[in-house]
C-alpha cells in the first residue's frame, strides 16, 4: 500500500511540472505559423522648401530643412539641376522635379 501511495506521488508531480509544445496542438497537421516579412524602409521624395541664388548664379537648395547645392544628397537623393523655380533630383536612374511652388496655388483679388 505504501509503494502504491509513493508511486502514485511521484506520478503526480511528474504530471503537474510545466511542459510547452513546440507548435500550437490545436493547429491542423503540417501547418506552421506564417514568417514575418521584412518590409523595406520607404523613403519619401524630398520636400523643397527654398531656392537661393547669389550674385554670381550660384545656387543652393533647401530640401527636408537642410542647404544643399548641386550635386550634394538629401535622404539618398541626389540634387542634379537648379533653376529659379524647380530642383531635378535623382535615385536609382529616376529622376523628379520638384516645384518651388504648387500648381494649386490660387490667386486672390482684392
């Protein structure tokens, strides 16, 4: 009687310990959680702000608050043309021209 009560004991405590499954038990056979995609870092075209030009025709451009001139990067674009109104900018073979000013500007009278 007592090797019964002493084995019934050891049985207990073997089947109260803590035990986690390696995939979730109510889940259909073979299936296996989806893995997480890494999502590339989006990176916006830069925002032109400002064109300031010299006396002698040299330019620079302020684009995402900070002065650049030509040639110079601003958030992995490159700043290839200034004129007095739009910048060119460039990445990856793709160029974009950014406006000094929108096309949906309306005009009040007074």
């Amino acid at each position: 009687m007592v090797k019964f009560s002493f084995i019934s004991v050891i049985l207990m405590m073997l089947t109260t310990g803590v035990t986690q499954a390696s995939q979730d038990p109510t889940a259909p056979l073979g299936w296996s959680a989806p893995t997480k995609k890494q999502t590339a870092k989006r990176s916006y075209v830069p925002t032109l702000q400002s064109i300031l030009c010299d006396e002698a025709d040299t330019c620079t451009a302020i684009l995402n608050d900070v002065s650049i001139g030509l040639g110079g990067k601003v958030s992995g674009y490159t700043l290839t043309h200034i004129q007095d109104d739009f910048v060119t900018v460039s990445r990856g073979g793709k160029q974009w021209r950014l406006e000094l000013f929108a096309d949906n500007i309306k005009i009040i009278e007074r």
